[in-house]
C-alpha cells in the first residue's frame, strides 16, 4: 500500500488541460473573427493599440512558454519520483533502478548517502530549504510576469484613455474638427481592446501559474516525504533513534539473560544427574571387581594353583 500522498499525473494533466482550453479560445476567436476585427483592427488611426496589446500578448506567451517549459520538467520529475517509490515498496536491491540520476529524488538521495558515508549530521530541514529555494529561482520569471501582466492593460487603458482627452480636447477648440471626434472614439476602442487583451491573458495565465505552484508543492511534499519515510530510517542517526535502540538493546538483552538462567537450571539439573549416574556406576564397577576377584580366589582354589600363577 503506497503511504505517499502524492499525484504523479499532476504536471501531464495540467498540461492537457491548458492545450484543452487554448483550443477552446481558438475556437471562439474563430467564431467571432467579425468582432475582433472590429475592436482590434478597423479604422485604427494609431499604432498605440497595435504596440500595447502586442506587448501584453508578447509578455503573455513568453509566460506560458515558460510554464509549459517547468511543467515538462515537473512531469519528468514525477514521474522519476514515482518509480522511486515503486522501487521502495518492492524492496529493490538498487534503490536508484530506472530512476534518472539527474532528477530531484535521485540527487536527495545521492546526498544523503554521502553525508552518511561522510559521518555528517544530516539536517532534513536545510535540505529541504535549499530544494525550495532552487525551485523557487525557476518560477521568479512566470512570477514577475504574473505580478506586471494586468498593470500592462491599466497602462494600454490610460495611454487610450489620454489619446481620448487629446481628440476632446481638439474637438473643444474647433468644433467642426472630425479629426478631433476620430480620435476619441478611437481612444476609447484602444482603451477597450488594451482592457479585453490582458483581462483575457491575466485570467489565463493566472489560473495556470497558480497550477504551476501546486504542482511544485506536490512534487516538493513528495519529496520530503519520501525523505522523512524511506530515507530517513536509512541515514539519519538522531538522539531518539540512538536512544530507541539502545532500549531495544536492553530488553534483548534481559531477555536473554532470562533465556540463559534458565538454561543454567537445566545444566544443573543435568550435572547432578550425571554425577549421581557416575557415583551409580562407580559403585556398579566395585561390585564388578570384588565379583571378580572371588571368581579368580575360587578358580585358583579349584585347580589348585600357586598364587604366581
């Protein structure tokens, strides 16, 4: 029975679901093309829309490269974390069998048995605080880019927004400047379509850094609890444990000394015994010989013999 409490599929499934919902937005921007054309790419007087949703959609996709990128990796991971397991549980006589050596459960372990080779102290929680921090370096860019994605759509809003003030303004000081209308209305759609790019990006992307987290903490759980249940018992000598097993010792010990009184008994037991058999059958052997030495007197009697012969 597996005692890990660990999704091995976390990182694969995840990446099918993203694949699953990018197909969906593909189809919907596929049926409503007209719609898109009309905000994004009709009668744009300025590039301003162009650059600033280009830049929301570039930063965007640099992103969930980077996420697909991390979840490739943490799906290998799993993966190798999961036949480490396989190979606990079986008992395998190389506990590294069909487990790369390049991967996070292989290099803890590797680790340990050299602290422990090394007659070092291994200390769980700084290693555990290492793994996280190193962890912690791949995920600062989908991070950073979390954090700055809906304020590039605030930005896109205010610079429509001052493009709209622009034409107003325009529109103010001469009232029959079409210009001055042309380029309020297109500030406001610039506006609009700056907002839609990154909501739309925003909600996507987090939702799929936030899987990114969790699969990091389920790997980083397994791990270390991989750790605290199969490697521990292996290479970590603590007070407690020495302490434990001294006790175990002990009762062994008194357990045997109990065995050993008691074998003594039954030695005694027997010594007596074969000392009364041995005092029986010198007595026996007396007899015997005063037995005989009647037997001799008489034969010599009989046939009338010198003592010499």
């Amino acid at each position: 029975m597996q005692i890990i409490t660990f999704r091995s599929h976390f990182s694969r499934n995840t990446l099918l679901l993203m694949l699953l919902l990018a197909a969906i937005l593909a189809g919907i921007s596929i049926w409503k093309f007209d719609l898109i054309k009309t905000v994004y790419f009709k009668d744009q007087l300025t590039a301003t829309g162009w650059i600033i949703n280009g830049a929301i959609v570039a930063l965007f996709l640099v992103g969930i490269l980077r996420i697909v990128a991390i979840f490739l990796s943490y799906s290998r991971e799993e993966a190798a974390t999961s036949r480490f397991i396989r190979n606990q549980e079986e008992e395998a006589e190389n506990p590294l069998e069909q487990v790369p050596l390049n991967s996070i459960i292989a290099r803890r372990y590797l680790v340990m048995e050299r602290l422990f080779d090394a007659s070092t102290p291994i200390n769980q929680g700084a290693l555990a605080a290492t793994l996280l921090a190193n962890e912690s370096t791949r995920t600062s860019l989908p991070k950073y880019i979390s954090n700055i994605l809906i304020l590039t759509g605030v930005f896109g809003t205010i610079v429509s927004l001052s493009l709209a003030l622009l034409g107003a303004s325009d529109l103010l000081e001469n009232a029959v400047d079409v210009g001055g209308m042309g380029l309020v209305i297109h500030g406001m759609s610039t506006a609009l379509s700056t907002t839609i790019t990154a909501i739309v990006c925003y909600l996507f992307y987090g939702y799929f850094y936030l899987k990114l987290t969790d699969a990091q903490t389920n790997l980083l759980s397994a791990i270390e609890q991989i750790t605290t249940t199969y490697l521990a018992p292996m290479f970590v000598v603590e007070q407690e444990t020495t302490l434990y097993e001294f006790t175990g010792l002990v009762r062994s010990l008194q357990s045997l000394v109990k065995q050993m009184q008691v074998s003594q008994k039954v030695v005694t037991k027997a010594e007596a015994k074969l000392l009364a058999t041995v005092d029986e059958y010198q007595s026996q052997m007396d007899e015997s010989n005063r037995d005989m030495s009647a037997v001799i007197e008489l034969l010599r009697r009989g046939f009338r013999l010198r003592d010499d012969e």
